[in-house]
C-alpha cells in the first residue's frame, strides 16, 4: 500500500494508522456478533484462520521469500504479544460492550509512546507529548474513572493494551528490516495454530449468518494488521500512537449501529476532545515534513 509522498513519511503513518482503526474496529463488531452467536474462542479462531488463510493465498508465489526472516525470536515474541492482546480484548468487550472495552484499550498510545522512547530511542518532542497527553484526557472523560466502566472485567482490555503495545513496539523494530507480509504471515500462522488447537473444546455449531462472519472477519482482520505493519515501518511509532485513538471513535460508531450501545454525553465530549488532539499532530507533523526538505 503506497501513500502519496508529499505529506511525509509521518503524514503516510498517520493515514494508514487511521486505516488500521477502521479495520480492527469492524473486525472487532464482526467478532463481537459471532462470540453471541457461538462461542468467544470461536471468533478469535475464524479471525485468525481466516487471516492465515487469506495472507497465505496472497504470498504463495513467493512463499520462501516470504518466510526468511532475520528475526525469529522476535517474530514469535511479537506473535505471542498480539494473540495476548486479541484474546483479552475480545474477551473484555463481549462482557463490558464495545465502546467501553476500546475506551480502556485507548490507553495504549500513551504506554507505546513513553515504551518507544525508552526502549527504541526515538523522540518525544511536545508536540507528540501534547497530542498524547490531550488525547489521553479526551480517553479519561469517556473512562471516568469511578464509573460503571471499572467493573473486574475492565482488566482484560487493559491487560490488552499492554500487550499490544509490546507488539507495536516489536513490529517497529523488525520493520525496520523485514517485508511487511513476513510479519502478518507469522502472526496469523502462530495464532492460528495455537486457537486450532484450543479451539475444539469451545465448538458450537455456528449458524448461517455465523458462518459468514466467521469468514469475512479474518480477511478485515488481515488488511488491518497489513495497514498497521505498513504505517510503523514508515513512520516513528510515537509518532502515530495518537491516531490509535480513532479505534475508540469507530468502536462507539459500531457500538450504536450494530449493537444499540448508544454513548452519552461524556463520551461524545471526550470523543472530540480526541479528534481535535488528532488533528493537532497531524498539522504540526505535516507542516515539519514540508519545512524539512529546506532546511
């Protein structure tokens, strides 16, 4: 997926991040509907089965190629992170809703900001550190610590975010060096084999429109980890960790239209609060990757 190269490489990371929420959100309401129609462990199966099966058929040509990696412990680390992050966060929104489970979820940009200065080096200038710190007040108003959302249940997606952000931060390692389809082919394979082990004590017999779910989902799964891979191979990961934030936008979006989960009005105030904080970063990044040619 190529992006024009006028905006920048920050501007690329940023429109393709964007891409990935959309993606994940929608695979997340497709998953959400076969977990009531089945079985939780069934949804996070057809989606990464699906995903192999998809990757897999894409690559043949080139399966070798494909398959060489330079990194196998950190391919199987990363794998290991994100099958942590899916299974607790599908987990966490079949029992506390979808909104709620992306609200706590969305506090991952700031874990993987602070993480990819610490551990990748990379800047934390106050532009970043303001379009974080706004974002993360937009995610706080939603949340409202001391409400209904912190029930017992509330850990998973929270457990999920720190899992996820040990995957973003190991795929912007590895994508340093590595073809984007290498990683997406080693995280679907890992997950897909593990749950198809794990998966046949959980079998219930799916329904028609179950059935079609199970296999469209693991297809909307595979663009939004292509797009993510894509977008921290191009741009720095602190960079883009705001832009994260439009899961939870997308996640209320799907939540009132599939789901009847209609937020209220802390949730719409924080949701602009987020959006604003979005498009923050983005001017100020665009603008630096116009002014840097001449300089």
């Amino acid at each position: 997926m190529k992006i024009k190269s006028g905006i920048g490489s920050a501007g690329q990371g940023i429109l393709l991040m964007i891409a990935t929420m959309f993606f994940f959100s929608l695979m997340d309401a497709m998953a959400k509907e076969i977990a009531h129609r089945t079985d939780t462990v069934m949804a996070i199966w057809a989606r990464y089965a699906g995903q192999t099966v998809v990757v897999a058929l894409l690559v043949a040509p080139r399966i070798k190629t494909v398959l060489k990696t330079g990194y196998p412990g950190l391919q199987l680390l990363r794998s290991i992170f994100l099958l942590l992050a899916t299974t607790f966060f599908f987990f966490g929104f079949v029992i506390i809703g979808l909104a709620n489970a992306a609200a706590i979820m969305s506090l991952n940009p700031v874990l993987i900001t602070v993480g990819a200065a610490f551990v990748l080096g990379e800047r934390f200038g106050p532009r970043r550190a303001i379009g974080v710190g706004a974002a993360l007040i937009g995610a706080l108003i939603i949340i409202r610590p001391g409400s209904e959302v912190f029930s017992e249940a509330a850990l998973l997606p929270l457990f999920a975010a720190i899992a996820y952000t040990g995957y973003a931060l190991t795929t912007r390692f590895v994508g340093r060096d590595e073809d984007a389809w290498t990683s997406l082919l080693y995280t679907a394979v890992f997950g897909s084999v593990v749950l198809s082990i794990i998966v046949p004590f959980f079998w219930v017999p799916p329904d028609p429109a179950a059935i079609v779910l199970m296999v469209i989902v693991g297809s909307v799964g595979a663009l939004g980890h292509f797009c993510l891979i894509r977008a921290l191979m191009v741009a720095e990961a602190s960079a883009i960790a705001p832009f994260t934030y439009f899961g939870l936008l997308f996640a209320i979006f799907w939540g009132m239209i599939v789901f009847g989960e209609f937020p209220d009005a802390f949730t719409y105030a924080g949701a602009l609060v987020i959006v604003l904080a979005g498009l923050y970063v983005w001017y100020r990044e665009s603008q630096a990757a116009r002014k840097a040619p001449s300089q």
